[in-house]
C-alpha cells in the first residue's frame, strides 16, 4: 500500500450498534428497523462473534413455524465475519468485499470493535472521492 492510499479508518461507520448473541430475531428487526440499517454486530461478552444481517433476519422469518420473540441472534448470524484493522487501506478492504460478495467489514484495533464498513459506506466513499476529483 502506498501512503497515499487511504485508510477505512477514514470512511468506516463509527462505534457502530451492536446486539447481544442472546438476543432475539424479533429484537434485532426492530433495532434495524429503527436504526435504518442492514448489518449488526454480533457480541458475546464484549468478544465479536459473527455479523446479523437484513437477509439472516429474512430467513429467520421464513422458516416454518418460528416464533422471533424466542429465536436467538447467534443461531442466524454469520460466524467469523470480515474483520480488517482500521489502518487497513481502503483499496484492500473494497477489492476484498467486492471478490467474495461480502455486505460489510468489521473494523476492529486489538479485537475490539471501533466501526463497520458496509455497501453504503462503500457508495458513500466513491461519491466522496469523486467529488474531490480523485
């Protein structure tokens, strides 16, 4: 990486929400529902465990027979999510979630959480790099 290169630090989602792994589906749908967002951190006693997403809650819902009032995060979440350092470059982490398809990458120093890169923080950054020129 070269030292111009930026880093996700710079374009990352802040101290993003998190739910607990003990969590319920019901309670994750309406954090993101009120949050107008896509993608939660997964948490298990401060430790990062996987990523819930809009799609997870989705096929949550459409299993048959589910009460989302007693099914738990942990059992839809994505396990080992993307995890990148915040002075990742910009440039790995966008090639790296474009080739494997990835909604998000969680930023964390020392295995704490401190932000979350999704698509729209993607769309947001290219919006901003095209109007310094770059």
């Amino acid at each position: 990486m070269s030292k111009s290169e930026p880093h996700i630090e710079k374009f990352m989602t802040r101290e993003p929400r998190t739910i607990e792994d003990r969590s319920t589906i019901a309670e994750a749908q309406a954090l993101m529902k009120k949050l107008g967002i896509r993608h939660l951190p997964v948490m298990s006693s401060g430790k990062i465990i996987g990523v819930l997403s809009d799609r997870d809650i989705r096929t949550a819902r459409a299993m048959p027979g589910a009460d989302l009032d007693k099914t738990l995060v942990r059992y839809f979440c994505h396990e080992n999510p993307y995890v990148v350092e915040p002075d990742d470059s910009l440039h790995d982490v966008a090639g790296e979630m474009a080739l494997r398809h990835y909604g998000c990458a969680i930023i964390a120093r020392n295995g704490k959480l401190v932000g979350i890169f999704t698509t729209v923080d993607a769309c947001r950054t290219i919006a901003i790099l095209l109007e310094q020129g770059l």
